[in-house]
C-alpha cells in the first residue's frame, strides 16, 4: 500500500488489520464488519466514515467570492457566513469536471472540497484561472475528515462536546468547536448518506484519536466504522450522484438532473454556463433516471438498458440490490423519450433481460 495515498487512519487499519483497496489512488477500507450490517447501521443508528480522502483547497482574499462564481454553476453570491452549497465544476461545453461543496466563512474566506479521484485536477483547474485579488491553498494533506451518519448521529456526537448541535442547520457549519479534547477545524451538518449527520473537519494529526472516541461513545447504541461499499449503497437509494458514473466530462449537470444548482440566469457568468443554458432550453438526448428493478437480479454499472421491443436507449450508471428496499435499484443514462416516470424498460443482467421502471431517484420518498 506504500504506492497509494494514505489517510491519517492508515496506522489504525494496518493496527486493526482492515483490507484496503485502491480507491481514486488512496488506500481505503471497503468494508469493516460488512456492507449490509454497516448500511443498516446508518440508516437505524449511525455509522462512521473515514472521508479524509477528500480534497480541501481554501480560496482566500478580496476577489474570492467572483473568482469562483466564475468557476461553478451555481450562485456563491447568495451565501451566508457558515453556510454550505453543492456545485459543480464545468468545461466550456458544460461537461462536468467535478461536483463540489463549497464552504463560506466570510466574504474572503471559503473551502472547496473535490472528490478524492478528482481533487488534483480540480487544483490545477482552479490554478488555471486564478485571479490577482484572490489565492488558493491546498490543505487536504493537513486535514482529516470524519463522517457521522444516521438518526443517532447529533445524539452521540452531543455527549462529547458543550456545542449545541441541534442549532446547527442544514448545509450550515461552525467552526472551532470540540470533540472530546479536541478541536475541529470546523463541523457540518452535510453528509452522502440520505441521512442526517454530521462532517467533522480537524488536524490530520488528530483524526485517529477522535475516530476512536467517537466510535466508542456509539458502542452503546449500535453504531458501527464503515467503510466505501456502505457508502455507496447509502448514496444510491438516497438519489445522490457519484462523479464519473451519474455526472461526467460526458454527462452534464442538466443530463444528471443536476439543474437546481446550475443557476444559468446568475449575473456572474461562468465556464460551460452558454451550453448549459443552451440545453436547459433545447433540452438533451439522454438523462440520468431512476429505475426499479420488478424481477430477479441485481443491476450494475454498465449493464445495457433497453425499450420494450429490446432495442438499446442506454446503460446503468449505478445499480445494486437496495439493503433498505430488498430490491434491485439503480440509476441509468437514457434516451430522452424514455425518461418519463412509470416507464417500462429492461435490463440485461448476465445475457437475459429483466423487467425494470423508471422511477424517482429519491427511491426512498
């Protein structure tokens, strides 16, 4: 694993002796316990999440808030002091480079924070159009980041700090509050799990010790460390996009019904806004949907979608067998003509086809 990048929990899984995989080139755990157990776990109770593979690049000085307002699609200038708000990165053409949360402190003040697999190429793309009145600083090395997920989330993190949690909102955070002895950098009410909970930003040096108090203080009610496969098992029945299968170079945030925060009418115009506008109006020939598997089998990326008379309108972009529904679900890039909720289509799932429907991607409303 020395080839890979490391989080600052690597010594704990080598200690506790966690398999790691190579994930967007960091050596990440799949699993802990069990990807159902630990999906269960955070949709019940609450579960753990190491995320310090995520990128953290601050954007500082009297130019911040313009210099990315041009860079991503949605509004920087509705922000408050404290607040959190989803992007995305475009090209020209509006294919997407990356989905992004941008973190406001003050008007000359904000943390951007890529996708592991992306965060590099974020960096160098920031670089590029880098303005005099604003500077960029990549602080992912110095910076851990623990995800605390489920219903019991605000319960358990509430016992090991005098912070109030429950006044912090939505997409909001604050910073320097405490964890057991620790300080945080800061501390969201953000995840990727369709769940409540919270992000905990604090010193690399420092996550080991707050992993391990936090996932003692959730021993009592069931909480349980998990790992990437839970993650994205979370992720999918709750809707949410992952970078490179439902939003890509080649699937636009309009394609990926990413729309809501691609405010094309903002006064500050920015990269790809033209052809984004351009398809918001005209329309696109695919969109990312929903879809329901009514038959046995489990749907995967990549697997062929076709019409009723078998002829093929696309692909799965993400597909599983939902621990909460105990049914085949996924999400796939189709032709346009075909998207409208309640549709009949099928899946080829190893050489037969399987009747499925789209559906809303919010599979748990």
């Amino acid at each position: 694993m020395t080839e890979l990048k490391q989080t600052p929990l690597f010594d704990y899984y080598q200690k506790n002796q966690v398999k790691l995989v190579d994930f967007g080139g960091w050596a990440m755990p799949i699993q802990f316990t069990g990807i159902i157990k630990e999906h269960e776990a955070v949709r019940e109770r609450l579960g753990l999440f190491d995320c310090s593979h995520m990128g953290e690049i601050e954007v500082s000085g009297s130019g911040a808030e313009a210099y990315l307002n041009h860079l991503v699609t949605n509004n920087v200038s509705k922000m408050t002091d404290g607040s959190v708000q989803y992007n995305i990165i475009c090209q020209e053409n509006g294919g997407a480079i990356d989905d992004v949360m941008i973190y406001r402190f003050n008007q000359e003040k904000f943390v951007v924070v890529p996708n592991a697999s992306n965060a590099d190429r974020v960096w160098t793309w920031m670089g590029s159009y880098l303005t005099e009145d604003a500077q960029i600083e990549n602080k992912t090395a110095a910076i851990g980041l623990i995800a605390v997920q489920g219903p019991l989330a605000e319960s358990v993190l509430q016992s090991l700090t005098d912070q109030p949690l429950s006044e912090i909102g939505r997409h909001r955070f604050i910073e320097d509050a405490r964890i057991a002895d620790y300080r945080l950098s800061f501390i969201s009410r953000t995840g990727y799990t369709g769940e409540d909970g919270f992000e905990l930003y604090l010193p690399a040096e420092d996550t080991t010790a707050v992993w391990e108090e936090i996932l003692k203080a959730s021993e009592a009610v069931g909480g349980l460390a998990c790992g990437l496969g839970a993650r994205d098992t979370l992720r999918l029945e709750a809707g949410l996009p992952l970078y490179g299968q439902e939003l890509s170079e080649d699937i636009s945030p309009i394609m990926a019904g990413g729309g809501f925060a691609v405010k094309t009418k903002k006064a500050a115009a920015f990269i790809g806004q033209s052809a984004l506008r351009q398809q918001r109006e005209e329309g696109t020939t695919h969109k990312v949907v929903g879809f329901e598997v009514l038959e046995r089998g489990i749907p995967r990326h990549g697997y062929t979608v076709l019409n009723q008379d078998g002829h093929p309108i696309g692909e799965v972009t993400s597909g599983t067998q939902s621990p909460t529904l105990k049914k085949g679900i996924g999400m796939a890039l189709i032709q346009s003509d075909h998207s409208e909720i309640g549709t009949d289509i099928l899946i080829e799932i190893r050489n037969k086809t399987v009747a499925a429907k789209v559906t809303s991607k919010t599979f748990l409303n």
